[in-house]
C-alpha cells in the first residue's frame, strides 16, 4: 500500500481478493486491476483517495489499491522481521 504517493509517480492498481472475488475481474467491473497508472492528484486530508490517470482518463483510487511497483512490499518487509 502507498499512502503519500508522490505527482507523476508510476504505480501498480491492485485489489484485494476479496474484493475481487465479490465483483470479478471483467474489466468493465475492474478496468484498473494490474494496471500501471500515473498518480495526478495526491489526497492531503481524509479519505486517502488519489488521482490515477490511465489512457487520459482520470480515476480516484483508495491508497489501500495502489503499489509500488518493483521491490518488496511492506507486508513483506513486516514478515523478514518477525
């Protein structure tokens, strides 16, 4: 999860499997699932939703949704120190 992405960053729009599991993974129910998007619109205040731009369209994506993309997350980071 990114929670202060940076304007003009490249991410990664993943969902939840649950989530997923409740809506699908047709692209007209989940056209951003795995997509790399460019972040416009960084949120300041509550709710954490930033603004992903993908093939000129803009989207509001939760924070929750968006990774890095490349290296270890950090659940994974979490997990090598327990």
């Amino acid at each position: 999860m990114m929670a202060n992405p940076r304007v003009g960053q490249i991410v990664r729009v993943g969902y939840s499997r649950v989530m997923l599991a409740r809506i699908g993974t047709r692209a007209s129910v989940a056209p951003l699932q795995d997509a790399l998007v460019k972040v416009v619109i960084v949120s300041k205040g509550k709710p954490r939703n930033h603004g992903v731009e993908l093939d000129g369209r803009l989207y509001i994506v939760p924070c929750g949704n968006l990774h890095k993309i490349g290296g270890e997350t950090g659940r994974e980071r979490s997990k090598a120190w327990r």
